[in-house]
C-alpha cells in the first residue's frame, strides 16, 4: 500500500535564537492512489508536510510514514516535482527523463521503453533532443513530471508545480495532470494556493489554519466529482462552471477567509 501517514506530527523550527511551530497536531493519511491537495494561508507548513514526506525534512514531533514505513530519507518510492522547474540545463528533454533511470540502474531497454512512453503521453515529441532554455515553462514542466512518473513512483510528491506559469498555460497544464492522474493514478500529496486548482484537480482537499498548520477540515470531492460527472467534460471551464465545484470552491474561500478574520483580531 503507497499510502502516506502523518501520525501526530509537529515542526518546531529555530530562528534568532527562538522557536516558533510551524506544524501541530497534524494526522492525516492519503490513500493509495488517492490524489490530495493541501491549502491553506501563507506560512501554515503545506510545503513543511509535503518536504517531511519526501524525507528532505523531519518532523521534530510524531511521525510520518510511506507504505507503513517510517520516512527518514528521500527515496525511490517517492518522487517529488518541484514549482520551479529544476531540470539539468545542460541535458536534453531525453537525458533529463533517463537521468533518474540511470541512477536506478534500469536497462537501457527498458529505459528507451519508458521515456518513449512519457514523452508521447506529455506531448514532448519532437523535443527529444531540446535543452531546457529552449522550452516554455509549460513545456519544461511536463518534463519535469515526466521525469517523475517515468521512475514509477509509488508516490508522487508536488509543490505548487504550476506556480511559475501564465494562467493559460497553467490551465493547459492542470487538465493534462488530470488526465495523467485517470490513466496512470498514483498516491498524490500536491500543495498548492489555488483553491480552484484543488477542487479540479484532488479527491479530497486539506485545509490548513494558519501558524501553526493544523487541519482544518478535510473535504471529499471524488464522490461529488462522480456524481456529477465531471470527467466527462473535457475543459477545466466546463467543469468551473457546474454548481457542485461552485459551491465546493465557495465552502473553502470561506474557510480561508475565516482564517484572515481570526488573523485581524
């Protein structure tokens, strides 16, 4: 089971000499193949939770675990796609995707196989042989989640990783992780600010308060998505348009505003 499990977990961090908790509290778990999204306020610890999982940070309270395991480094049943794009700029689209293949020791076989595979499924053909500088930002973001998904993670760790875009190309970019997400599923911890961008893209949505992060509520949107029937719509603006992503986008900015009140106080 790639699931993720956050027991307890608090960060405490030491700055100038003093301490301020940045997490508390924090139990969650995402489910194998379940794609979470986690909002919330500026400085409430949804990068903290996801860099804790991926084994680049450690919770100084409870713990956090991967398929029952207890994270205590990076790994490769994890793989992580950052908001900037962090692509070798001295490697092609092809030597970029094959680096974390190469580390893994896969056959070049199997390694032609696969990146053949992710470079169709992101549209990157034809770019094969591109460097980074001589792509858009949308075209080096699918790199960078074909990088990640051609390693065959168990799970997928995203931080913010359409934030660095236009909003055009941030739309085209969110309707291609959708339907990456339905054809290859994975266990997903994706944070991001957008509430729309969660309520398209998650099963179910954290919300975290402000400093220190606990979970404010946690919304199930997979079974209002089936009812409805949203994948049967193939633009993000149909599905923004339906009155259950309305009300759901609604429920949450509510939540957050909320939070900016209690801040004020």
């Amino acid at each position: 089971m790639a699931n993720i499990q956050f027991q307890g977990v608090g960060r405490v961090f030491h700055q100038g000499g003093k301490d301020f908790v940045a997490l508390e509290g924090i139990d969650l778990e995402v489910h194998d193949r379940e794609f979470v999204a986690v909002v919330g306020p500026s400085g409430c610890g949804k990068t903290t939770c996801m860099r804790m999982a991926a084994g680049l940070e450690h919770a100084t309270a409870g713990s956090v675990r991967v398929g029952g395991i207890e994270v205590k480094a990076p790994g490769p049943d994890r793989a992580v796609v950052f908001q900037q794009f962090a692509l070798f700029p001295w490697k092609t689209v092809w030597a970029n995707i094959e680096f974390g293949l190469i580390s893994l020791g896969v056959a070049a076989d199997e390694r032609k196989r696969r990146i053949e595979h992710y470079i169709a499924l992101m549209g990157l053909g034809g770019y094969e042989q591109a460097f980074p500088h001589q792509l858009s930002g949308g075209m080096q973001q699918r790199v960078a989640i074909a990088r990640a998904y051609v390693l065959d993670p168990k799970v997928l760790l995203m931080d913010e990783p359409f934030g660095a875009l236009d909003a055009q190309t941030r739309v085209v970019m969110q309707e291609e992780l959708v339907r990456l997400a339905r054809q290859h599923p994975r266990t997903v911890l994706f944070i991001t600010h957008a509430v729309e961008e969660a309520v398209y893209l998650a099963d179910r949505i954290v919300v975290m308060s402000r400093r220190p992060g606990r979970i404010r509520e946690v919304i199930d949107v997979k079974t209002v998505r089936e009812a409805e029937q949203w994948d049967r719509l193939s633009r993000i603006e149909d599905v923004m348009d339906q009155g259950s992503f309305v009300h759901l986008r609604t429920h949450i900015w509510k939540l957050l505003r909320e939070q900016q009140g209690d801040a004020a106080h």
